[in-house]
C-alpha cells in the first residue's frame, strides 16, 4: 500500500528516473532511495520498489550497481527486519553476478555487514541458499563472489553447515576456471585460521598440495601465504613432509613470479619457524633466490635482507639452551650473500640492496659491524656509479650508533657526497637527501673536520637552484649549529647567511630570513614548555657556572628588548598583525616524509648540559640572543628596505616571529625561580656579566659588502596597502613550488602579476 507522504505519480516518475540512461540521473535516483523507501513505507519497498529495482537492475550502469550494492546496507530496517528482507539479499545474489569486480566486491562486502548482525538460523535460511546458488552457478564470477564470503560465515554455522561449506570449497578448489581456483586460493588463507584444528591435516594441507601443483602460476602463487597460514596453526611435527617440502620445491619452479612471491615471505617464514632444524633450510632458500636467474627475484631476495637477519638473530635467540651463534652465521654465509647481490648486474637488485645493509647495524655488535659492514661500505662506495645507490648508503648513515669509528671511512663519504650533488642536477630531492647525510656525518666528526671538508656541500645546498632544497637547507641550520655549538655557528655558518642578502635574485634573499627563522624557532626541533627549562634541572646540583648562565641569558633577553623597542623596529613590527603571519607552517612541504625521523631524535634546542657552561661552548639560547642583537635584527631591517615586495612582507614575519620569541623568553625570566637564582650571584659579579653584555650586544645597521647594483626606493608597506595584498599573502602559506623549476636566474618579477604567478612557498 502506498503511502500518503508519497503519490503513485511521484512514485512513477522516479522509476522512470531510475531506468534513463543518463548515469548522472541513474546515480541520483539511486542516492534517493533510502528517503524514498522512508516515504513509502516498509510494504510498498518490499513488494514494489525492490522488486523494480531487482527486475529492471540489468539496465543500471556499473557505477549505479556500484551505489546500489552500498545502498542495500542500510535497507533491512526499511523493508520491516531480517524477516523480509529476502528481496535485499535476491538483487545482492544479482549484484554477486556481474562483470564488473568492483561492483561485485561492494556487493561481497555487504552480505559480509549484514550476516555480523544476524542469527545463525537467520543465515541458514537466508545467507546460505544465496552462497549455494552463486556456488552452482555456471558462470565464474558467481564463485569468484562465493568463496570471498566463507571465512566470514563458518564460524557463525552448526556442524552440518560448516561441512556442506567445506565441501563446496573443495568443490571450488578444483573449479575448471583458473579465476576460481585463483580466487579460492585467496579465500583459503582465511579460512584456514577458523577452521577446527582437526579438519587442519586431513582436508586443508591436501587443499594446499593442489593449489601448489595447479597448472597455473596465478593460482600456485597463492600456495606461499596458505603455507604461511597453516605453518601459525600447525605443530613443529606437522611441517616437514608436506608444507616445507613444497616450499623447497617452489625455488625450482619455472615461474619466476612464485620464486618471487617466496623471497618476499622468506622473512616472514624465518619468523613463523624459529625452530634450529629450519634455520639452516631457510638460509639454503634464500641462497638459492639471491643468485636466481630473474632479476625481480633478486630485487625481492635483496629488499627482504634487513627482516630476514632480524628474524634470524631473533631465532637464536629463543633458544636460551644452545649457544647463539647469530654472528659466525652472518659472517660466513650472510656476508657471502651480500657481496654477491653488491656485485649484481642489475641496478635494481643493488639499489634494493643498498637500503638494507646499513641498517644491520642495529642486529650486530658494533666489533662485528665495523669488521664486515664497514669495510664493505668503504668497498661499495669507492666503485659504485650509481648516484641512486651512493645515496641509498649515505642515507643509511643514520642507523649507526654515536660510537662506530668512521675515521677511515670519511674521506670516501666525502667523495660520494661530492659526487651525488655534482650528478644530481636533474633530481632535486637526491640533493635534499644529503642535508640529512650532513647532519649524520655531524655526528662522527670534529667541528674542525667538517668546516674543512663537508661545510663546502652544505653552503652549495643553501644556493641550490631550486627552492625547496634551500629551504630545507635552513631547516637543519640549527641542527648542525646545537651540535657544534653557538660559537662555530657563529663564525662557519651565520656568515654564510649573511651573503645571501645581496645576492640579484630575490628568491635568494629569502635564505638569509629563513636561517634567522630556523635559528631563533627550530622547526626540527620539538617546541619546549619553557625555554629555560634545562637551567632548572642544572641549579639542583648546584652549579655556579648554571646560576652565571642564567643570570647572563635574562640579562641579555632584556637588552634585546631595549633594541626592539626602538622606533627603527617598531615602525616595522606595526604592521605584523596586519599581515597575519604564521610562525608554524608546515615544514613537510618542503621535507615531504624525509626529516620525520630527524624530528623525533631531536630533543630540545634550547636544552643546556654541563658541557655547555665550559669556556669552548656557551647555551644555544645565550648565544641566538646575541645573534639576534647584532647579526639578525640589523639583517632584517635591511631587507625591510628590499626592493621587491615579497622580500619586504618576509622581513616583517620574520621580525614577527623573533618579537615573539623574545616575548615569550622575557616572560619565563621574569619568573620567581630564574630571578632567585640570579639573587644568589654577589653583585660584583652581577656587574661584570652586565659589563659582558654590554661589551658583546652592540648595536649597528647591517652594511653589504657588495650593495645591489640597482636599488629602487623601498615600497612603505602601509596597513591600507597590506589589506590590497592580502590575497597575495596568502601564497605565502599555501601555494607550493613547482619542484622543477629553475630559479637560477630569477630576477625581480616586473609587475604584480608576475609576483602573483611566482609559487612562492611559506615564508615562515
């Protein structure tokens, strides 16, 4: 009976609606139904609307089938229960039967959501008649559809069900359509793990025997992961006869695709059979696939290196009664392997290789590392071409501990650095790839080293010719000058910022702001609490040269305000907030996923140690401040005066940012703590920090070396003339570059329409 919300003409127009072939009408209609269904009433959509959708769902295109199958979901309490809603699952078997295997994996999934909420009698009378007809049905794709739904449905049958279920798969299992037994293959794997231990032996391994002799590759691939599926239900005793004897087989199979599906689960396979008398069949496979005929296999064999080793150490390792001898093995047969797939012909097997060497560093004690790993890295780099492969190495670097001795092997990093930034001029993100091998190489040399050999490559980063590397150049800016301390910072690296502020392409005059941005708020670094934090832990001990520090840093903080609240400044900052600038953009524009890991192993910047308080190297923040009185402040008022606009906003960001940070430090000074433990240094000595201040903090306007050739009188960038720009500010923070261009020769842009058009990335 149809309801009053809804008249038989309205109703009539629908259907009509629905069978047009127009798609857009047809996907319209059908993302109506649940409303209309609601306006009909339980009885008129089971006994009138379903049954025209299930009579006429042939004339439906496949995204209309596609909604349709995702519609039906949400049906059952619309046509009045479990019940009656027979007709649902009718046009879902329909569904299970077409071409088109998206529509048919919707309508899979489906039956699979429906059968979570029902009875077991509810599925025997309503899910299984459906299973059974699509089972015996003639045509593949019904089958395909069956065999996806048994691992959801046999733990919710009886015994008799459960068996009928079993037998229609083996039935299944020797289906003469390859894309059936193909796709039973992929259904085993789950139906293995809830199936009763005792059905295990007797009907499933014969079942993996099968798909493991089957004439076709498609289907014998699957045999690797229900072989993985029966090794985690099956005991020890169980495996050897059938299961890791067809495995042995499978490395003599004449399809490469199998020998390849078996060394991308080799590891996995060490893992589920930590059991000695495997270990040693296990690495006799993978011998066996590292020296395959095809190179995919290799390629495979080589990306599983890391897991295999880690799971073969763990192996050792559980079996506390026998000795572990990890190391001789890797020594003798794992080494043997690698310099085999190091010497490979094909480029892919070795760049595959090279992303998993280093990392061994973490499975073996630092004398076995050194001895095998290390020679071979010095053996690898000095002969490799690869551009792709040195960097995959050098990028390894990351995975050593603080206390490996590199000494012999830096003169070869260095040679490899050189040559991948020299070779790389066609692939910008391989030169970012080595700010973070710099930033490793930090760690195994003395500040003296690396000023003399590794500065040269980082200075040539900060002027890539392309943006997003000299963005991230200034990204590990601060990262370098926390490890070497503020004073090597100030004479290597702050100079080198300081030249870009001249330099003819404006996009360049950009770096000099970046730096000072990195500098004062380190995005690789996570933001602390307080600033001032360390000095609290340090004054427990307590330490004189502490209570010095602090008192010198809260000295200093208010000079730095003395200098910002001069009118030369204020006139700059006053149009911050018009600007509407953000101090936290997202840096992963620039790093995509590649400084992640840096990020977490900083701790924070301004954290202070006893080292820091010595006579060589002084706190991070003590020396910023002084960076930001006499270097900075004067380097941003000059680029206020810039002549392109866009140099102009990014000095007053800037300049928003370090009032910020001076703000927020003048406020953590100010707390009773810090101030109580200035109170307990004697007076005089009070005034000799404040006679340090003063002789350190000197107060001058940045001079160029070398001036721009033309300098145009600098635009006043007003409130009234913000506003108009606003839109253009915008690009600041949310248009990326264009990886590809070369920005080389950019000059000024001519016209405001050329400044909009540059892609400019976030200035802070």
């Amino acid at each position: 009976m149809m309801s009053d919300c809804i008249s038989q003409q309205e109703f009539e127009l629908f259907k009509d609606a629905l069978i047009e072939e127009n798609l857009e009408q047809q996907v319209l209609s059908i993302l109506k139904l649940q409303p209309l269904a609601k306006a009909l009433g339980e009885e008129a959509t089971r006994e009138d609307l379903l049954p025209f959708i299930a009579f006429n769902y042939g004339e439906f295109h496949d995204e209309v089938l596609l909604n349709l199958a995702e519609e039906l979901l949400h049906f059952v309490p619309l046509v009045g229960g479990f019940e009656h809603a027979e007709v649902i699952f009718n046009i879902l078997q329909k569904l299970c039967l077409t071409d088109e295997n998206i529509v048919r994996e919707r309508a899979v999934r489906t039956i699979i959501a429906l059968q979570q909420t029902m009875s077991r009698q509810q599925i025997e009378d309503l899910l299984l008649p459906v299973i059974n007809a699509l089972t015996k049905n003639d045509w593949f794709t019904s089958k395909c559809s069956a065999v996806m739904m048994f691992s959801p449905l046999y733990p919710r049958l009886g015994q008799t069900r459960k068996a009928e279920l079993r037998n229609n798969f083996k039935t299944l299992i020797q289906d003469d359509s390859s894309m059936v037994r193909k796709a039973a293959a992929i259904a085993c794997v789950d139906l293995v793990q809830v199936v009763e231990d005792t059905f295990l032996e007797d009907e499933f391994v014969p079942i993996f025997q099968d798909i493991a002799q089957d004439p076709m590759d498609s289907v014998r691939v699957g045999a690797i992961d229900i072989a993985l599926a029966l090794m985690k239900r099956l005991h020890e005793d169980g495996l050897d006869d059938v299961i890791f004897k067809t495995l042995e087989d499978v490395c003599d199979d004449a399809s490469w695709r199998l020998r390849q599906s078996l060394a991308l689960s080799l590891a996995t396979l060490q893992q589920q059979l930590p059991y000695g008398k495997y270990r040693c069949k296990l690495l006799a496979l993978y011998q066996q696939l590292a020296q395959d005929a095809e190179a995919e296999v290799r390629v495979v064999a080589a990306s599983s290196l890391f897991r295999y080793c880690g799971y073969l150490k763990e192996s050792y390792q559980t079996e506390e009664e026998n000795e572990n001898n990890f190391e001789p093995v890797f020594e003798q047969s794992v080494m043997a392997i690698i310099r085999r797939l190091a010497l490979d012909d094909s480029e892919e097997v070795r760049l595959a290789l090279s992303s998993n060497v280093l990392p061994l560093s973490t499975l073996l004690s630092e004398q076995c590392f050194e001895k095998n790993i290390i020679a071979f890295l010095l053996e690898v780099l000095s002969r490799e071409d690869s551009i792709m492969i040195q960097t995959n190495f050098l990028l390894g670097l990351s995975n050593f501990s603080g206390t490996v001795d590199l000494t012999q092997s830096l003169s070869a990093i260095k040679g490899s650095v050189q040559a991948v930034i020299a070779r790389s001029q066609a692939n910008w993100r391989t030169r970012r790839s080595i700010l973070l091998t710099l930033v490793d190489i930090a760690r195994f040399c003395d500040s003296t080293y690396f000023s003399e050999n590794f500065q040269q490559y980082y200075t040539s980063l900060l002027e890539d010719p392309v943006f997003a590397v000299r963005r991230s150049a200034s990204l590990v800016l601060p990262v370098i000058a926390k490890h070497y301390g503020i004073k090597w910072a100030r004479e290597y690296l702050v100079e080198v910022l300081e030249k870009f502020c001249n330099d003819s392409r404006y996009l360049y005059r950009f770096v000099a702001l970046f730096g000072i941005a990195e500098m004062v708020q380190p995005q690789l670094f996570p933001q602390p609490e307080s600033c001032l934090e360390g000095f609290r832990k340090l004054l427990r001990a307590p330490d004189p040269k502490a209570h010095r520090a602090l008192a010198k840093i809260a000295k200093s903080c208010r000079c730095v305000q003395r200098e910002l609240s001069k009118e030369k400044y204020q006139s700059i900052l006053k149009l911050k907030g018009e600007l509407n600038y953000s101090s936290s953009f997202l840096s992963d524009i620039y790093t995509e996923a590649e400084f992640a890991k840096l990020k977490a192993l900083n701790g924070s910047v301004y954290s202070v140690g006893s080292e820091d308080l010595g006579d060589c190297r002084a706190p991070y923040l003590q020396g910023v401040l002084q960076l930001i009185h006499n270097t900075f402040l004067p380097i941003i008022r000059y680029l206020n005066g810039d002549p392109t606009e866009n140099v102009q906003i990014g000095a007053i960001c800037t300049l928003g940012l370090v009032w910020d940070f001076i703000a927020r430090l003048s406020q953590e000074e100010a707390q009773e703590w810090v101030q109580e433990a200035c109170r307990q240094l004697p007076s005089a000595e009070l005034e000799i920090i404040q006679k340090e201040v003063e002789d350190e903090f000197i107060s001058a306007d940045y001079k160029p070396s070398e001036p721009l050739e033309s300098t145009p009188t600098p635009i006043t960038l007003t409130p009234s003339y913000v506003e108009e720009k606003l839109d253009f500010i915008s690009l600041f923070r949310t248009i990326t570059l264009t990886p590809a261009t070369d920005e080389s020769k950019c000059g000024k842009p001519k016209t405001k329409l050329d400044q909009a058009e540059k892609r400019v990335l976030p200035l802070i």
